[in-house]
C-alpha cells in the first residue's frame, strides 16, 4: 500500500473476487452511511466473475447474448461488462466536503484513470459524446480502455471506473459496450503492457492526491483535457 493516502478515507483493495450483487448491496449501504455521517468515505478496488451490468439507460437491443448474469446496476450509462483481469474502483466520496459539482467528479475521475495509465505508458484520452476513455488500439483504430458509471445521492458517489488491465475481450461481445457499437474494446494485456493489479493500484494511489485536489474546484469547461 502506497504511504500517505488521507486518513479520513477507506483505501481497500480486495485480494478474492467479489460478486457483483454482493458488491452493489454493500456500495448502497455505504453510500448512505456516510450521507448519515456514520462511515468514512471509501476507495474500494476489486475484481469480479463475469457480469454483465446495465445502467439506467441500458437499451434491451444492447444485450446481444446474455451468456453472463445480467444485474440492473443502477447507474448512469448503458451496458457493460465486469469481469476477471479487470481491476474495478468503486469511489464513495462526500462531495459535501468538496465542490458539489457531479460533472466535476466525472471529469476528475476520468482524469485519475488517463494519468495513471500515462505512468504505463499508455497514451489515453476523453472523446466528446463518449462515455469512458480511449486509446490507440495496436490496429491505430480507437478503442475504449476504460468504463466509466456514477450515481450520486444526497451528494455522496458511488459505483466508479473499470480498468481492463487483461480481461478476456471475447466476453465484451455478448453486449454493445456503453451502447457504443462502431468502436472496439482493448486492454493494456493487447497493448503489450503486462501488468499485476498491485502495480496498477500502487500507481493509481500515488495519483490520489492529485484525484482528490481536483474535488475542490469547479469542473473545467467543455472539450479534452
């Protein structure tokens, strides 16, 4: 574990798989205690088994062979995969103690994943009107590397980013990823970066200062980083 991370938050990272159902059950618990001042705010990194979770907006047309359990995740966004060699982070933050602004949150967020890919030496970036972040895939073609899913209630977040460090990327075939269909999926395992989740996780938490910094003031406007 990286030194130095505040002391105020939860940093847990999570060495078995966590069922996706079990993890959703325990995010809405959290998520509410600490909108009651009854629980530290919580950085959770985790794998699960395969899973197919669908946000709010998930269209039924988007399921194309529900191979995997199906779980209505209740976040934002559309479908998406979970699953092994993925590394997940689920963030409950009080944004009450920051800037309260949700698309600042994203937008930190997604920052957080692009910086600590660029430690990998992966290239990364947003794409206005796409949900998530994207690369270079090793054919020079676009291709999404990260999701990205929020929910926010009584200004506290919950659900977060997932990463794909070396999933198996048939398993992305049995959906329309984020409802995105004329783009593909990769991984840094694609991209020739082999990769333990605890140097992935040592990287990101060296960044989380510059993460949580960026909470406290208002989102940039409009366009790539």
């Amino acid at each position: 574990m990286v030194q130095g991370l505040p002391i105020d938050i939860e940093w847990r990272v999570e060495t078995a798989r966590v069922p996706y159902r079990a993890a959703l059950d325990e995010m809405a618990a959290r998520n509410a205690a600490i909108a009651a001042g009854e629980a530290e705010e919580l950085v959770w990194l985790l794998e699960h088994p395969p899973v197919y979770t669908a946000g709010t907006s998930a269209a039924a047309g988007e399921l194309l062979d529900p191979r995997f359990e199906v779980v209505e995740a209740g976040r934002g966004g559309r479908y998406t995969y979970h699953g092994p060699g993925q590394r997940v982070g689920y963030v409950l933050l009080d944004l009450r103690k920051r800037a309260r602004d949700a698309r600042g949150f994203v937008h930190a967020l997604e920052g957080w994943v692009i910086d600590t890919l660029g430690d990998f030496g992966v290239s990364s970036w947003r794409v206005d009107g796409r949900v998530g972040i994207w690369t270079r895939d090793i054919d020079g073609s676009e291709a999404k590397i990260g999701a990205i899913g929020v929910r926010i209630r009584k200004w506290v977040t919950m659900h977060g980013f997932a990463v794909n460090i070396a999933p198996d990327l048939s398993h992305f075939g049995g959906i329309v990823p984020c409802g995105i269909g004329d783009a593909g999926v990769t991984s840094l395992e694609r991209l020739g970066v082999t990769l333990a989740f605890e140097d992935w996780d040592r990287a990101l938490f060296a960044r989380a200062g510059e993460f949580l910094a960026r909470l406290d003031v208002p989102c940039p406007g409009e366009g790539p980083a």
